[in-house]
C-alpha cells in the first residue's frame, strides 16, 4: 500500500546540483564540478545558470567559425552576383550589361 503523504508532489523540490565541496561550483553548459578559478566573477553570481570559462571560450570561438564561414559565403554570393553583372549573349557573343537582355533571357541565363 502507497502511503499518500509520500506520493504528495507539493513538497517536492528538485534537488540541487551536485557540488563536490564549497571550493567547487557547476557549469551550466558541460555539468562538471570545477573550481572557482575556473569561473569569471560575473558567472560566479550567477547561480545555476554559469559557465565556466572553457565554456564561454569555446562558444566564443563557435560563433566566431560560424560568422567567418557566413561572411565566406556571402563573399562567394557576392561574386556570383557581380558575375552576373554581365555576360555574354549566347546570340551575338557580345558582352552585355544584364538589363541589355529582356527578363526571359535574364531567368534562362541565355
């Protein structure tokens, strides 16, 4: 038989994060125990929410390979589209502007 006072999910609060001793503090982000020296002042106070710095720095470096690889496809876009600026008509083999060809030839690429 289930006693009902323990069943009762009021009284229930998660427990707390598992903290070696008071020298150590949680990560957020890899869930590790670390020392304090591993945690900026600011990330100290932040209770159950900080990082620890190997973590920021890895984030940091994360977004700076994402906006790198961004700014590389946009360069490669960029080219594309000044490539674009003129070509060669198919007809004539002249070098035109783009709007020198009428909107069928321009969507065809002719």
């Amino acid at each position: 038989r289930i006693d009902s006072a323990s069943t009762n999910n009021a009284d229930f609060t998660p427990a707390a994060p598992e903290v070696e001793d008071n020298d150590q503090l949680m990560c957020s982000i890899c869930n590790m125990a670390k020392s304090l020296d591993c945690f900026s002042k600011n990330q100290k106070s932040k209770g159950q929410k900080r990082k620890c710095n190997y973590c920021i720095r890895s984030r940091q470096l994360e977004i700076r390979q994402r906006k790198r690889e961004a700014e590389e496809k946009l360069a490669v876009k960029n080219k594309t589209m000044e490539d674009l600026e003129e070509r060669t008509c198919l007809k004539c083999k002249i070098v035109k502007k783009k709007e020198g060809f009428d909107i069928h030839e321009r969507k065809n690429g002719d």
